[in-house]
C-alpha cells in the first residue's frame, strides 16, 4: 500500500483537504504493523481512519467521549468494542494493552496531562504509545497566516478546536513528563503542504455542504477518485521535514518497563 493508495480511498468518502492529511498518516503507520494486541485507539470518532489505515476489526477498543461522532464509527463496525467514556478515566485496568494509537486528537484535549497518565496507566510495560499530533508550525505556516497574520491563526484555532499547538520540544516534554520514552519521530507537514493544505479547505467547501444537507461528504465517490490528480496530490505530502519544522508529528512511545 502506498500513498496513492490511501489517498484514493479516502477521496471516495471524504473532503480533498482531510484525505490530503490522513492519508500520509494511514501510510505512516504502516511500518509498524501488525500491531501488538489487545490494541486501544484513544479519540476513535467516527471510525473512518482505523478503517483505512488498519482494516475492520483489526483494533480491539475504540474510545471516545459521548458527544463525538462515535455511532458512526459503531456502523461502520471497525473496532471489536467501542467504550464511550468522561473524557479522563480510561475504563479498563492498570497495564492491560500492549498498543495504544490516538491519531490527531491530543491537541484537541483540554486536560492533556490526565489524558497522557491515563493512556501511560493502561498500557503494558513495554507497550508502544503511537500517535500524530499537530504541532505550532501547523499555524504559522498556513497560507491565511501569511495573507492575515495573527488575526487568521486565532480563528483558526477556535474553528479547528486546537487547545495543544505545541512546538516539538514541548510535545516531547509532555510525553516525557508522562513516563514516555520518545522511539521514533517522523515530521510529515512541510510548510508547503501546510499551505496547500488550509487552501484546499475552501476548495473543499462543498463537500461540507453535501454533509449538512445529505450527511455524505462525497455524492459520487467514484467521480472524486477520478478527477483529482493523484500523483500531483501525493507529491503536496509525500515529503518529511525535520520534526521541529512540521505542521505534525508521528511519535512512537514506549512505556518503561
């Protein structure tokens, strides 16, 4: 499976914009597979993700909050279990699963540091914490920034529910704080991509509508994989950057034994 690959699968289903992000995170967890069992995917929403990226009932426990888009996620029957739970106590015992994935919810969470203890007190020793995160450089690289400035990157951030924008350092000061030891890092958002990116959100505005008025984001999804330029998409996220450069950062944690 390469980028083209998840890129056009989610062009069937969802808007140019987030098919652009996901799909370069689907591809980046790929390396790691198969994951350890029984694995816990921390802010499931509606499934989408976990469906591409991993496949129907690879994932034991799906998570979530109940004013999320979970009931999505229960029928489209991606994960074995979906638990909905307050937000900070994980509802399972200390040390019981060897994988935990939560893929760009951290810095939507406002009690960041009980959320990170949490996912530390449940996971195995030894077991891999993998997760995405945007980072500050999300913001000061977005093309409305460059046009509006500060005035853009606060609307933003309200629109987008980004409480943690942290820069790379401070993403890695929290995780250690937790009792996380930082494996691997991977930057996958250039400041190009970032651009790119937030233009295609406007781009993307009528698949917005097409969800308010049809609750589908795409109409004719075997049109959308066939009018979109796949090769040119890919190229706009296929490159890494430094981590400390990045709109996002893939971690691969791993608790102490």
């Amino acid at each position: 499976m390469n980028l083209e690959y998840f890129l056009k699968t989610y062009l069937r289903e969802r808007p140019l914009f987030l098919s652009l992000i996901r799909a370069k995170e689907a591809l980046l967890y790929q390396k790691y597979l198969p994951l350890k069992k029984p694995i816990l995917d921390v802010g499931c929403g509606d499934g989408f993700f976990a469906k591409v990226a991993f496949g129907k009932k690879y994932i034991d426990v799906g998570l979530d909050v109940e004013d999320s888009r979970v009931e999505e996620a229960k029928n489209l029957g991606v994960y074995k279990k979906i638990v909905i739970y307050d937000g900070q106590k994980i509802p399972f015992p200390d040390k019981y699963f060897s994988t935990v994935v939560s893929n760009s919810v951290l810095e939507h969470v406002s009690d960041l540091d009980i959320v990170l203890k949490e996912i530390y007190r449940v996971l195995k020793p030894g077991g891999l914490f993998i997760t995405i995160v945007m980072a500050k450089p999300w913001e000061e690289n977005l093309f409305g920034a460059k046009l509006l400035g500060d005035f853009y990157k606060k609307w933003m951030r309200r629109k987008q529910v980004h409480v943690n924008l942290l820069k790379k350092e401070e993403w890695d000061n929290e995780f250690r704080k937790a009792g996380l030891k930082i494996g691997e890092t991977v930057g996958h958002l250039t400041p190009i991509s970032c651009r790119w990116i937030d233009l295609l959100h406007y781009i993307s505005i009528p698949s917005l509508l097409s969800y308010k008025l049809f609750g589908k984001w795409v109409l004719f999804p075997d049109l959308a994989k066939n009018i979109y330029p796949l090769k040119y998409l890919a190229k706009i996220v296929s490159e890494n950057v430094p981590s400390e450069k990045s709109g996002a950062i893939f971690y691969v944690l791993k608790k102490r034994i």
